[in-house]
C-alpha cells in the first residue's frame, strides 16, 4: 500500500471514528415501577406551624417494572416529604414544594435488597382542593433537586455508574386522600394534615450513552463506503502497472 493510499485510509478511520465516538442518544428508563399491593398503611401529612411533612413507613407495594424489565416482587416504600415553600391555590388547584427522600427495599424498615434509594428529590405536590376522600394529590419531582439513586441491582448500579449523576431523574408517588382537613387544605401557608394511601409510583432517569461508545448504522455505513474506496483504488494502480 502506497503512502498516498495509507494516508486516505488513516483519514476515512479517523473521521468515522470520530462519528462513532460522538455519537449519543437519550431515552426515558424506566428504573421501578410501583403499584398498591393488599392493605396499604396509611401515609401522614402532619402540619407544624407553617410546615408539612409526609411520612409514609413500610407500605407494601408490587415491583412491577425494576430496571426496564416486568417483574412480580413486593417491597416495602418509605418515603418523607417535607414542604419548603408556601402552598398556592390557583383555579381550584392547590401546589406547593417539597423535598425529601424514599428508600423500596425487601424487608421492612429500609432493610434487606435495596431495590432503588433516592435523595435530594424536590418536586410540587399538587392536586384538587376539594373532590372528596379519594381524590388524588400527585408529588411530581425532577432533575431540579440533583436527585441521587442507588441500588443493588445489577443492571441499574451500571447504570448510575456510567451517568453519574444521570442527565435527569424524575418520576411521582401518587397519595390517594383518605381524609380531608376539616377547613380546607391549605392552613397557615401550608398543605394541612390528612391522611391518604400510596397508590402509585413511578421513577424513571434518563439515560444518555455519551459515556457508551455504541456504534450506529451510519458508522458502519461509513467504514462500509471508505474501505471499498480504498479497494477499488488499490484495484485501479495494480491495473495500471500491469499494462
């Protein structure tokens, strides 16, 4: 192979390596997926002057998504979501901030596998003021809080490990209101006491594979067209030599 031939080729691997390595995508993962299970306890909302906290402690739920894959297992949910702005109520909507963190894992009081662990969550509680005891109020959180996860599991350890922190965490748990405050929900600024069950929750990151060198199509295709070049130049100098 001539210098002028290594040259080219040395430049076509050069240019579709740096397609490959640039290239990236992102997806929503889902890492778990929860949903009521049997008798649900209760979770608290205990308002103290101008603040809320919600607590919710060893509640059974179905693990029926756990890092993108359908499973059929049981967990225990902790949570404690505790209120850092004021409430406010606009077309009969009541939003406020919390922040707060959970743990599901498979024996109760955040013991034994650790199915998926979360902090720094941060996020709006937000749902109708009124509509009776089993209307729901949503806690929606997102990447705003630098949320971390952790996890025994295998497939989402790696996960964690190669987006550290991922692009963006976010996900709800679902309260089911089981008792509404005599006046109202909002008091002295703040989401006020009630009761309620934990009929959902849903987490999902997303995963970007900036950090995966995975060739696509267009890579290949690219090598592909830039090595039959290089053959039929070769092909063309050793015809002309021979004549």
């Amino acid at each position: 192979m001539t210098a002028v031939v290594r040259k080219s080729f040395c430049a076509i691997l050069l240019s579709a390596a740096s397609v490959w390595c640039t290239q990236s995508a992102h997806a929503d993962f889902t890492i778990l997926d929860l949903n009521a299970s049997g008798t649900i306890p209760p979770a608290q909302s205990v308002r103290t002057g101008g603040s809320t906290t919600i607590t919710g402690s060893d509640i059974v739920m179905s693990i029926d998504t756990l890092a993108g894959v359908s499973t059929n297992l049981n967990g225990f949910l902790n949570f404690t979501l505790t209120s850092v702005g004021s409430a406010t109520v606009s077309a009969g909507l009541i939003s406020e901030e919390f922040v707060g963190s959970f743990t599901v894992t498979s024996l109760a009081g955040g013991g034994g596998f650790n199915y998926l662990s979360g902090t720094g969550l941060d996020g709006i509680l937000s749902g109708a003021t009124s509509g009776g005891a089993a209307h729901t109020q949503t806690f929606a959180f997102n990447a705003s809080g630098n949320p971390t996860f952790t996890s025994s599991n295998p497939a989402l350890g790696a996960i964690f490990a190669l987006n550290s922190p991922p692009a963006t965490n976010f996900g709800n748990l679902k309260l089911t209101v089981g008792s509404l405050p005599a006046g109202g929900f909002v008091h002295n600024g703040t989401y006020d006491s009630f009761t309620a069950i934990t009929t959902q929750g849903s987490f999902v990151s997303e995963v970007s594979t900036n950090q995966n060198i995975v060739p696509e199509p267009s890579s290949f295709a690219l090598l592909g067209f830039g090595g039959l070049g290089l053959a039929m130049r070769v092909l063309r100098r050793k015809q002309t030599a021979a004549v």
